[in-house]
C-alpha cells in the first residue's frame, strides 16, 4: 500500500512538474478567463488641467506642496500647500477639502471678497490648541469642477487669510 502511494504521489509531482515546464519543455501560456460582459471604462485621449493660481504669498510662507488631484472625467484639480513654522496654508481648485473635516463642527458665515461670496467656516482643529478657518467660493470666470475654491488655513489669521484669498479671487 505504502509502495502505490508513493508511485501514486510520484505520478502527481511527474504530472504538475510537466505542466509547470519542469521537465524542460516550455511551460504553458497563462489562460486568464475574463467574463464576456465585462467592459472597460473609456478613458480620455486627453486630460485637462483647472488653471495655475498664481498667488504672491508673503516671503515667510514656503511653498512645499503642489499637485494635480484627479477630479475624475479627464480632469485635474490643483492643489497648493505653503507651510511656516507654526501655520500650514492650502489652496485647492476643483476639490472638495471640506470632506476632508467632515466630523469637525463649524461656525459658519458669508462674507464678500471682491465678487465673490465667500463661506468662512471656522473650527478647532484635531482635538490640540489649533485653529482652521476654510474659506469656499466659485470663481465665476471658471468652469465646474475647476470653479469651486478653497482656501485652508490652520493657525491663520483669519484678515490675513481674507487678504489672501482676495488675490485669488481678483
């Protein structure tokens, strides 16, 4: 009995080592089933980028993030992130930043920014001492999604943060 067994077994590794090409022959092609119905999206021939914002920020702000988030659809958003070393400023075109604070509780108002109507919505941050103020406001010579602005700050003064947001807006 112990003797069929081992032949059996032996008979099986002869078997799966042939099929794996370990017998020298080359092995098999892959089959990759891939049900019938299934369809790949389309994706664009081209992308598109919301505009560059070009905003001068006093000297004692560093620029030390900028990227293009993907707003889906062949779009791009923009995102920038200046830093000192005690306050951290964001500006985003296209996305929405508020989903970031979702489980933050805000006071809320609008205020006027040059044509724009702004939502100044003001938190403590993160459960420590900070402070964020989120301005939002669609840039009327824009297109959604690239007209939705926001402007972050933690540990902003909130007149200085307006004065900021009052370049962007133009």
């Amino acid at each position: 009995m112990t003797r069929a067994l081992l032949a059996l077994l032996a008979g099986t590794a002869t078997v799966a080592l042939s099929a794996c090409g370990g017998d020298g022959s080359t092995p098999p092609a892959p089959v990759v089933a891939r049900p019938s119905d299934v369809t790949r999206p389309d994706r664009p021939a081209t992308y598109e980028s919301c505009g560059d914002v070009d905003v001068v920020l006093p000297a004692r702000w560093q620029l030390v993030d900028r990227s293009l988030p993907n707003l889906g659809g062949g779009v791009h958003g923009r995102a920038y992130r200046w830093d000192t070393s005690t306050s951290r400023l964001e500006l985003s075109v296209g996305v929405d930043v508020l989903e970031l604070y979702e489980d933050l509780d805000f006071d809320v108002e609008t205020i006027e920014v040059g044509s724009a109507h702004v939502q100044v919505s003001r938190a403590g941050a993160f459960g420590t001492s900070d402070h964020l103020i989120v301005l939002t406001w669609t840039q009327s010579d824009q297109v959604a999604p690239c007209s939705n602005y926001t402007l972050a700050g933690t540990n902003v003064d909130e007149a200085e943060l307006v004065s900021i947001a009052r370049k962007v807006v133009g």
